[in-house]
C-alpha cells in the first residue's frame, strides 16, 4: 500500500527495497550485457537476521567468488564500509556448596563470585578504533542456586555479550574473562568457553575509505542525487561481515531506507529504490569497465 509517498508493509524496508533495486539493476544488465566486461553474481539468502545461514551455506559451497561486493541493506543517507564483530560467551563460576545455615562460616557462594566476576568483567579495557570507536561487554544472563532447597549456591552461570573491533579476538577475550578472574581470587574455580553455535561468529572488519569501490558507489550516488554520501562505521554485524572476512572481499553496505523496521507498519520509499537501482547500475558499469 502506497501513501504519501511511503510503501507501506511487512518487509516494505527490510529487505524488499533493497531486493528490488537488485533485481532492477539485473533486469537492466541482462537485456545490456554488452556494456559491461565480466560477471555480476546476485546472492539472495535467508537467515541474516539470525544466524546467516544462507551466506554462510553460499561460503561452504564455495559459491561467491568476486572482487567487490555492495550488500544492499537499509542505510540510504550513508555507506557503511567497517562493522563491529560479536562473540557469546559462557561462563561457569564454581563455588562450594553448604547448608544455608552453616553459611558464610561453611561453603562458599557461587552467585556472590560471579555476581563480582560480571562487574569486573563489564570493566574490562577493549581495543580502540579510529572510527568503529570501541568494543563492548555486556553481562546479558545469570542464573545460579536453587531457591526450593537450603544450600549454598555451588554454581553461577553467565551469558556475556561481546562486540569487538579489529584486532579483538575470541581467544583474547577469554584471557581477559580469566584474568579477571584471577584477580578476584577465584583462579581454578571459573570455566569460560565460546558459546557453541551452528554458524561461525561474525569478525570486526573496515574497508578503507578511499578504496576504489568506496569511491565510486558515492560519486554515483552523486551524480544521481546531487548529495554527499557519508561513510558510516556500524556498531553491530550483519553479513557484510562474512564477505570481508571469511571471504577477503572489498564490500560496502548501502541501500534503500524508510521506516519502523520489523514493526507494524513498516515503509519504504520507492523514491530511494529507483534512485539505487540507478546508482548500482551505474557502479557495477564502472567496476567492470576495466577503469579499476
């Protein structure tokens, strides 16, 4: 439904707008294959919301083979050229059960060690960035003890969230969950582990903003609409991630907007796909005229 200029329905923003300024620069490519020199691969998948699924299959299948990449998300008023990564993490505090009323003289309370490991762990230093900023804890979870039965909690089980930028890696993210725990004193008493999951976790990438890629997408972006093209630095992931890292290739995100994503009635404007549709096409002629 279109009113005022906004297309209103589920998915109006994300992803429709962005799938049909895809399709609109492929209708336009094949009924034009003369005027470019290579190949244009188009990916649609599911799953980005979760666990990337669909990309990561493409990945295993040996699939996207490509030298740059534009993801169309949602982001019309910039282009995003570096993401944050993001790890889960699990952490076990062990204590030493007793019954409640021998206690604190007897056994030691789990929930109290990691009630103090979870606010040493949200202190914790992070790398810096010159434009992803920083990486984050978060503490997202605990749960411990049993308040049917008169002991001592023996156990206190953490959820930690963690996005991270260049340089910050799982392994060096544990190190510093146990060395924060050796501080408090509870060396040998604390298990962390990378929370298991069927996909890989997403890793902090940044293309470069001069990059010919880069470039090109904002003088076209220009030419179409006459403005500026900002480049952003994303706090969160999205499969970006994945063709940066796993994959080495250049990407930038950009891509029709609107409003109220993942919401009752979400929008899009049909103003922006035209505009991207158009400036895609005009991106994909330059990168694969052989002038990069």
């Amino acid at each position: 439904t279109e009113i005022d200029g906004k297309v209103y329905g589920r998915g109006a923003m994300d992803m429709k707008g962005g799938l049909s300024a895809i399709l609109k620069t492929l209708t336009y490519y094949a009924a034009h294959l003369d005027e470019i020199n290579g190949k244009i691969l188009a990916c649609f998948v599911a799953d980005e919301e979760g666990l990337s699924k669909g990309t990561y299959q493409l990945v295993a299948e040996d699939v996207i083979h490509a030298d740059y990449a534009i993801m169309g998300e949602c982001r019309y008023d910039n282009v995003a050229v570096g993401f944050r990564g993001r790890y889960s993490f699990e952490v076990t505090v062990h204590g030493q059960t007793a019954h409640a009323s021998h206690y604190p003289e007897v056994g030691e309370n789990a929930l109290i060690s990691g009630g103090r490991l979870a606010a040493a762990i949200e202190a914790l230093p992070t790398l810096q960035h010159p434009h992803l900023k920083h990486g984050t804890w978060c503490v997202r979870y605990m749960e411990g003890g049993n308040p049917g039965t008169l002991v001592v909690p023996e156990k206190c089980y953490l959820f930690v969230d963690r996005y991270v930028v260049p340089g910050e890696t799982d392994e060096i993210c544990i190190a510093q969950i146990m060395e924060a725990a050796e501080q408090l004193g509870l060396s040998g008493k604390v298990d962390v582990r990378l929370k298991p999951r069927k996909s890989p976790y997403m890793q902090s990438f940044a293309v470069e903003e001069d990059h010919s890629l880069v470039k090109i997408l904002q003088e076209e972006f220009y030419f179409v609409t006459g403005k500026d093209l900002p480049c952003a630095y994303d706090a969160s992931v999205c499969d970006s991630n994945i063709l940066a890292v796993s994959l080495g290739i250049p990407v930038v995100t950009f891509g029709p907007s609107g409003g109220n994503m993942h919401g009752d009635n979400e929008y899009g404007y049909a103003w922006q796909v035209k505009n991207c549709g158009e400036v895609y096409r005009r991106t994909v002629a330059r990168l694969l005229s052989g002038e990069v």
